[in-house]
C-alpha cells in the first residue's frame, strides 16, 4: 500500500511510504533537510509500522511542536487506522 501525505508545520512538503504486511518497504520525502531525511528514510526501510511509531512520535525539531520524524509516525498512524 502507498500512503501520500503531506506533512504540517514542518519543512518537508510530501511524503510517500510503501508499506507492506505492517513492514515499511521504502520512504520517500520532498523538501526539508535531505540528508536527515536521507538517512531516516533508510533507517526506517523493513522496520514493522508500530515500532517505526513508536520510536519517532513525539520527536520535535527546534522550537517546532513537530519535527519530520513525529510527522512520520502521523501517518503512518492514519494508515494503521484505515
């Protein structure tokens, strides 16, 4: 399944995930830090949805209540509710 979202109240202004059976398979993120994107993109790559929230909710970026991490686990929080 792909899940499109775009991201609120951070730089990033798209992100496209491939999950399968409950396992992230690739993530892909327009705009925001790419190197930082970069590597979470390739951290998170087989890792199971539940734990990639669970590591990156709540993680916030600067003076921001959010941060492209937390804004991750957002939606892949939707996906687990749809």
């Amino acid at each position: 399944m792909t899940i499109n979202y775009r991201p609120r109240g951070v730089c990033s202004a798209h992100m496209r995930v491939e999950v399968e059976d409950g396992v992230i398979q690739s993530l892909q993120v327009q705009g925001g830090c790419s190197g930082n994107l970069q590597g979470i993109s390739r951290l998170v790559e087989g890792m199971e949805v539940s734990e990639a929230i669970r590591r990156l909710e709540g993680i916030r970026c600067g003076f921001k209540s959010t941060s492209c991490p937390d804004q991750l686990a957002q939606a892949l929080k939707q996906y687990k509710q749809d």
